[in-house]
C-alpha cells in the first residue's frame, strides 16, 4: 500500500489498520455514486496504460493503491493481518482465497506485488469485457472457460506452473462464483496441486470484501456499504506434500475460521 513506512510495518508483521476517516458530505449521502464513479477513474486510467503497452506490475500496483484510498477515504475500515508472511518469502507461491467480491481483486495487488509479482486465475468473460478486458490481459493471466473442466484444470496446472517458474506468484479463487457464504464442498483443491507441481509455497487467504456488493444485473456494479468493514488475513506458508489434502483442509479450515470470527 503506497504510503510511507506501510511496507515496513508489513515486513515487522504488524498487522495494518485504515485509519479513521469521515467521509466529505457527498461521500455520506451518495457513497455508491462516489465510489464508482472514482473507480471508473481508475480503471480508464490503468486501461490507457494497457492500450500504449504500459500496463505492468508497477501500473497494477499502483492502481491497486488507488482503490485502497477510494475505500479508506469513503469511510471503509481496511485491516491486513499477517501479510509479513509474504515478505519472508523467497520466490513465487499460490495465494489460496475465497471470493467474496470484485474487491480483492482490486486491492489484492497492493499487498502482493511489493514482495512478488502476480497474476490470477480469471474467467473468460473478463478479458472479453470493455475497459477492464485489456488491463486483465497485460497481467497475463490463466484464462478458463468454466465450461470444461478438464480444459480448465490443464490450463490452470500447465499454464500456472509456467507462470510460477517464471517467478510469478499465482491468486486462486477456487469457489465457483462470488459469494458472502463460504461453502467447503465446493471449494476445489487446484490451488494445493498447483503449488505442489510447481514446487512453491501455499499461502491461506481468509478475506472479506462484503463492502462492495455483487450487483443483479452486472456483478461488478453492486451497492457499495461503507458501514461494511474488509479484512484480509494471510495464513502462514505451507509446503505442499504428498497429495495436497492436508495442505487443502488446512486452508479450508483457516478460511472458516476467519469468517467465523468476522461474521458471528
């Protein structure tokens, strides 16, 4: 997160706390009107450094801040717990993580990419989208189709582990749509075998992103709750062995347990 002395207090594991910010008077009264359409701002501007060829780790790390400050200074109640796992870190690793919202894919950078660069594992659908299409494809990321599974599970294993021995890190959302509800049975084991082929860390992802809702018609645009408060908590690095299953349950059982204590 762009400020000074942030990645410091990252790497000395302290725990980060938005600070408390009251929002301007248009902020309070039309919080999804300003969210949006600063968001909008964002994003054309990362899509014209996409369309010169200038959309890269630093540009997605930058807008990722961006977001950040949109959040915070809307009155949104940011904490990250336990990203110095990152930063002790050596080489690339997979981050294991529900999918709450379009949040954390925002945000998520600005935690990773000061320690690694990093990718997703993204639908189709989205690099087809106008605006938002271009700056996902410059990222470089796993496409899938979620039509074929078997399609999917090469591309995401074949295509991941190349991106991973190239020393880029990997985020997987292994639930199959955004959702506030966290369900163990389908939440798919690809992270725990990606990491195990490719030799490189599993980091458990617990996060809640609730403050930007999923919208009826276009999932992006939902209401936006700054009342709602977001947390990421990173898990401690696990090496994956054998078949990955404990490595897998372990994550399932990390992810449950923050949601329990965010949601009671």
């Amino acid at each position: 997160m762009n400020r000074p002395g942030l990645r410091d207090e990252v790497e000395l594991d302290r725990d980060y706390v938005s600070p408390e910010v009251r929002p301007s008077l248009i902020g309070r009264l039309a919080p999804s009107l300003v969210f949006y359409s600063r968001i909008f701002g964002i994003v054309c501007r990362g899509f014209l450094a996409a369309r010169k060829g200038r959309f890269d780790q630093t540009q997605l790390m930058i807008r990722s801040h961006e977001t950040l400050r949109v959040l915070e200074r809307l009155g949104v109640r940011v904490t990250v717990e336990n990203a110095g796992v990152l930063a002790r870190l050596k080489g690339p690793f997979v981050i294991v993580a529900n999918h709450m919202s379009t949040l954390e894919t925002f945000v998520l950078p600005g935690l990773v990419v000061p320690f690694s660069p990093m990718t997703f594992v993204v639908k189709k659908s989205l690099v087809e989208m106008p605006f938002f299409g271009p700056i996902i494809r410059n990222c470089d990321p796993i496409v899938v189709g979620r039509s074929n599974p078997r399609d999917d599970l090469k591309a995401m294993l074949g295509g991941g582990v190349e991106r991973l021995q190239s020393g880029t890190s990997i985020a997987v959302f292994p639930q199959t749509t955004r959702t506030v509800h966290f369900d163990p049975e389908s939440f798919n084991s690809i992270g725990a075998k990606l990491a195990r082929r490719a030799g490189v860390p599993l980091v458990p992802l617990a996060l809640r992103s609730d403050a930007w809702g999923t919208g009826r018609m276009v999932r992006e645009l939902g209401p936006f709750r700054p009342s709602l408060p977001v947390h990421f908590a990173f898990g401690n690095a696990m090496e994956v062995k054998g078949n990955g299953r404990a490595e897998h349950d372990a994550t399932v059982e990390f992810i449950q347990k923050n949601l329990n204590r965010w949601f009671p």
